[in-house]
C-alpha cells in the first residue's frame, strides 16, 4: 500500500494545484496503475482549497472509473477537508454519467 | 496601499505610509504559483486573524489569484491587496488583471454576446472556458468563483465582479434570510451595469465579515448539495428524448 503524505508537498494549507498534479502524475497515478492502493495522509493539514483536490483526484476519477475510489483512502482529514473531497468526488462522479 | 508606485506615478500629494501589520496588506503584484504560495504563506498572518478566518481569507485569496494565473493569460499577473476594517470587523479584499477577461475566457468553449453572459456563467458551479465537459478539465473544475460567492452569500457580503463593460454585485442578504445558494448568480439578491467604462481585464472585490467566518463549514453542505444538483439538472438536460409517433 503506497502511502503518500500531503503536509510533506503541499504545507497546511493546500491549496498549490502545481503541487496536487505533481502528486497525481508522480505517486498516485503510477500507485493505480499498478493495481496499488494508496492513502492519502493529510495529518497536519488545516484547509485545502477545491481547486487543489480536484487538480489531485479529478483525472484519476475520469481515467480509472469511480471504482478507483475503493482503492483510495482519505487518512486523518479535518472536517472541512472530507466535505471538500466530498464535493469533488460527487461531482466527478456525476458528471461521468454525462461522458 | 503603494498605489501611486506601482503605477509609476510620481504623486505630488504627501502620503503618510501606515504599518501595514493588523491592518492592510498592500497592493502586490503576483505573477507565478510559487509567488502565490509565498503570499499566502507570509502575509495572510500579518493581517493578525483567528486562524479559522485566516484560512476563510486564504482560500479566498489562492482560488481567485489562481484564476487570473490560469486563465487570464495577463504579462502583469494578478494585483491584489486586502485591508481590515475595524469598525465592522471585516476584510476587504480586492484582485485585479489586465488580461482576456471573461467574455473572452468564457468564449472558449461557450457561446457569448455580453460581458454579463459570461459574468454569468463564469459564476455558475462547473462552467470553465476550458471546456464544456462536466467535471471540467484535468486542472479546472469551473468552480472557483462559485465557492467564493458562496463563501460571500453566506457571510452575507458584498461580492462584485467587474470585466469588460460589466458588473455584477452581490447584494447583502438580511440576516433573518434563510441560507440557501444559488447555482445562478441572477437569483440571487444583487444589482448590475453593463455600461461601465471597459476594463481590459477582470477585477473581483469581496467583503468578509469576521464574526460570521465560522459558518464554513456548513457552507460546503450547502455548496455539495447545490453543485450536484446543477450537475445532475445539466446532464438531465441533455439526455436523449425517446422519439413516439
């Protein structure tokens, strides 16, 4: 299980959506690819913007199906954390339907 | 504030330069991401908040200073600057561009003919000029300024937004109003012009009130319901009709 630590690239605040594609295109994408899970470590995060997680979640979403989310977990998220990650999620998934 | 320097004005009035700390942060200049993460990490602080509403400004800050990087396609960058008002203990924050603008972003991938169209529907949750595809592209979802209307509906601020020749201003809400968002900005209060002298560019200014800040929270509630049933009434609309005879 590929472990991968948000407060390490993007700080307490994340909200650098240079960094989240960095993270997609260099950990979690490879990490699924293989058949891999990943946990997403956000211990020591405060905030994270929308923009930052749809640019980290969103094509991997569109690319693997939102079965992919079984492979995901969300580790130690404040609450304003899950609900944001909630919204992306949902909206992917819903768009999915409409592609 | 720096305005007569940043413009390259030699003023001739005398200006008295107040310590910025606790009460403004002055007009910047932010041209790359790193920039801007600089900024958020250094001067939201000097501002002295309660952490809650540092990150409220923060998000505001970094999701509109990453539209005008993204989208803008300005050599300048993105201008902003913020100052606290204690009186009515609120932040005003303003973020300026010499870019497109939105009728010229928006038109990437939708059909406009004002400036207020695209105000519009730059406002509404999943339109981006990226693309039409919902849930957007791989690095915009089109939902930017809608959390930042949001966040100002909620808190009942002021929000305005200026490009082109238009502007739409979100209106205060009594605060007996019952919370409830708007997927289109028209439904909610507010005002408009369409005859402004033409801004080259987009300008955004928003009021946040600090006491209210903490409602956050329950904003996102509010915004994941209203986001995903502007999604789903999108898609519907463009289902296949069976044909009968």
């Amino acid at each position: 299980m590929k472990q991968i630590n948000i407060f390490d690239r993007a700080g307490s605040f994340a909200e650098n959506k240079d960094v989240a594609k960095e993270i997609r295109l260099q950990e979690i994408v490879p990490a699924l690819s293989k058949g891999e899970p990943i946990v997403i470590d956000f211990t020591g995060v405060d905030a994270a913007t929308q923009s930052f997680i749809h640019a980290m979640i969103s094509d991997v979403i569109r690319q693997f199906g939102n079965e992919i989310l079984d492979k995901i977990t969300f580790k130690s998220c404040n609450e304003t954390v899950k609900k944001i990650i909630a919204i992306v999620a949902d909206y992917m998934q819903e768009g999915l339907a409409d592609q | 504030m720096g305005l007569f320097e940043k413009l390259g004005i030699k003023a001739d009035i005398s200006i008295v330069e107040h310590e910025s700390a606790g009460r403004f942060i002055p007009i910047t200049q932010i041209k790359t991401s790193s920039e801007l993460s600089k900024f958020i990490t250094e001067m939201i602080p000097l501002l002295h908040l309660e952490p809650e509403q540092a990150r409220t400004i923060g998000y505001i800050v970094s999701e509109l200073a990453r539209n005008v990087l993204e989208h803008s396609k300005s050599e300048h960058g993105a201008f902003l600057c913020a100052q606290y008002y204690k009186k009515s203990n609120s932040i005003r924050i303003g973020i300026a561009d010499t870019g497109l603008g939105i009728k010229a972003t928006i038109a990437q991938s939708y059909s406009v003919q004002t400036d207020m169209e695209a105000i519009k529907l730059a406002l509404m949750p999943g339109i981006t000029g990226t693309t039409r595809k919902e849930g957007g592209t791989e690095q915009n979802a089109g939902a930017g300024l809608f959390f930042i209307k949001s966040i100002a509906s909620v808190n009942r601020d002021f929000f305005v937004i200026y490009s082109g020749s238009a502007l739409y201003k979100l209106l205060k809400k009594s605060i007996k109003n019952v919370l409830r968002l708007n997927a289109d900005p028209f439904k909610d209060r507010h005002s408009t012009e369409e005859d402004l002298p033409y801004w080259q560019g987009t300008a955004v200014g928003a009021d946040i009130t600090l006491d209210r800040t903490a409602e956050f929270s329950a904003l996102l509630d509010a915004i994941r319901k209203t986001y995903s049933d502007t999604v789903k009434e999108r898609v519907k609309a463009r289902y296949r009709k069976p044909k009968f005879i």
